[in-house]
C-alpha cells in the first residue's frame, strides 16, 4: 500500500515523515474512537490516520515492527508509518478498509450474546464485559451467525494467527475493539466478509516477562549493564502486581483465562494441536532482526538501540520457549508431527 504524495513529504531526522502544512486539496477530520488524539488525512490517492503515541514508550515503533511480524506469518496486516504533527510524534495507517465498512469484534459478539439471550427466554442487555467473551471459541459461534462457512474458516485462520502473534510478543491490549472483520459489497450485490487486516500493535512486548524467561536470556546481562531503560522497563512496565489479562484475546473462556504469553498459546496447543501447530509452524518462521533491518530500512533511520534489543529479546525467547514446551507436550502426549501432518492432509 504506497501513496505517491505521502512518499514525497520530507522526514525528519529519526525517520518520521513530517505532517507540516497541507496544500487546500488535504481534507483533514477528528477520529473519534478511541482515547488517543487522531486525525484522517485524506490526500488524493489514499487515507491515513494520524494517531499521537505515548512519549518514551516505543510504541510509534512497535506498530511498524508489529506489521514486520505479521507479513513474515502471512498476517493481513494494515501498514503503518512513522508520523510526526506539530510537534507530536506517532503513526500513520493507511485506511485498510478500501471501501468497505468495518465491524469490530464487539459489534459482532454483542450481537451474538443478545441473540442467544433472547433465544434462551432472557432479556437482551446493554452490559458487555471483554474478558468474558473475547475468546476464539466464542468468536466462532458468533462469525457463524453472519458469515458462510468458507467466510469463517478464513476469518478464524487468520484470528488465530493474530492470536499467536500476541502470546509470543506479549501483546496485551487485543480488546474487542482492536479486531474486527470487513464487510464489502462486489459488483454482483454479493457480500463479501473477511478478516480485518491486524492493527494497533502498539502493546507489543510491554506487557509482562516472567523471571524464567528473563532467567533464560543469555544476554540479559549484558542488555541490562549498557541500557539501564531495560531494567527500568521491566521493573515499571513489565511486571505489575496483579497480571490483568482483561483486554487480550483468549483462546477459550476457561483453559487459557489464567495464563499469559506462550504459556497461554502452549494451553491451546495442548488443547487443540491440529489446529495450533499450524499456528507455531507459521510463528517459527519469524526472524526478528529481518522485521527490525525492514523498518530501519522503510524509515530510513535507526531504531532506537533499547528498542530494537528488547524486542527482539522478548520475541526470540518466546519463539525458542515456545518451540521447547512443545517438544515437551508432543513428547507427554506421544504427538507425532508427521502424524499431525497427515491429519491436517485429510481435514483438507
């Protein structure tokens, strides 16, 4: 997704383009979803969202470096750009819906909850708690009601990649809100509905390290006596008190609530190992240093070394945690890959 006029704007020196003054023809408009301050800017050849970013918090990076991720696992992902407006640094993101219209995955699960509170002799309600019913499974029931067949087995493939995803980055803000599906109209009046491309990545790595997995990083050390940020990012922003799971996705309502990271995946893997060893042939494929060389390369500038380091830390960690607890329940389960190779042979 390239803009001609977008790629033309000068950028600064850290490699955000500068949204400075406009010419007449750039329509500018309030977001007003969300809590963060954002604006449409709609140049002749495309839309991008303007979305401000927390200051020192990396998360203007980690958006790109999300969408690095979700290319290399075949993730639909929305493209992301490193922006900065009067002064205030943050993102661009390309409109991903080229003229269709976007459901969030709220939408669609409270509409399936009022429905199946009705069929059952309740009253519909306006009360929705996201931790309750953003799960996979729930999902899938709900997608079913408003989608053929084929549509859901898309949308769910790609879910529970994005799924994945989150567990072995630590994503911790994949609300109800931060997926969806979208809905387009072809040119025989039929309705088409697929999977919402993966957006709002900015909570990737910042949500909570275990000690074992710090225990296990063998360059930890080293990380901590150059960049005294990576204690202090551990300290304040990765291990809070009580871990609050509330706004990710789950796999199910019950068998991952109380787990987070690759444990939480490695409790759908257990669960579901046709389906989910898919999901971590496609995550072993992830090579961080490639994600990180394609964003310096994108915005012409480095990312910042604390920045680069931790992310790639937390995600090659969790890629080589997740590849050995799998061996571990293969071997418990006596799981033979070439057996599930053939099994997923026959459910084609």
């Amino acid at each position: 997704m390239k803009s001609t006029i977008i790629d033309s704007i000068q950028r600064d020196e850290n490699g955000r383009i500068i949204l400075g003054y406009m010419p007449a023809s750039v329509k500018k408009a309030d977001e007003l979803n969300g809590k963060r301050k954002k604006f449409w800017y709609e140049f002749d050849d495309t839309r991008v969202l303007f979305k401000v970013s927390s200051p020192n918090t990396f998360e203007d990076y980690a958006e790109l470096l999300a969408e690095e991720l979700s290319k290399q696992i075949g993730l639909p992902t929305a493209h992301y750009d490193l922006a900065i407006e009067n002064g205030q640094p943050g993102v661009i993101s390309y409109d991903f819906r080229e003229g269709g219209f976007f459901n969030s995955g709220s939408l669609i699960l409270k509409n399936y909850i009022n429905i199946s509170r009705v069929n059952s002799g309740q009253k519909p309600t306006d009360t929705f708690k996201n931790n309750e019913y953003n799960n996979l499974q729930t999902i899938e029931k709900a997608l079913s009601l408003e989608c053929s067949p084929e549509q859901v087995s898309r949308i769910m493939e790609n879910l529970d990649l994005l799924y994945g995803l989150d567990c072995i980055s630590l994503q911790a803000d994949r609300h109800w809100n931060n997926w969806g599906i979208v809905t387009r109209v072809d040119s025989s009046g039929r309705i088409e509905k697929d999977f919402a491309p993966q957006f709002d990545g900015s909570a990737l790595c910042r949500f909570v390290a275990s000690k074992r997995n710090i225990e296990k990083r063998g360059h930890y050390l080293f990380m901590q006596s150059r960049l005294p940020q990576i204690k202090r990012i551990i300290e304040n922003d990765l291990w809070p008190k009580d871990f609050d799971t509330s706004f990710t996705l789950r796999y199910d309502e019950d068998i991952d609530r109380d787990y987070i990271g690759v444990s939480r995946l490695m409790k759908a893997y257990e669960d579901n190992p046709l389906r989910f060893g898919k999901v971590i042939d496609r995550l072993s494929q992830i090579n961080t240093f490639d994600a990180i060389s394609r964003v310096e390369e994108r915005i012409g500038a480095r990312i910042p070394e604390e920045c680069s380091l931790w992310f790639h830390s937390i995600v090659s960690n969790n890629i080589k945690l997740m590849e050995e607890e799998r061996k571990e329940i293969d071997e418990s389960k006596g799981i033979s890959q070439e057996t599930v190779s053939e099994s997923r042979g026959k459910a084609k």
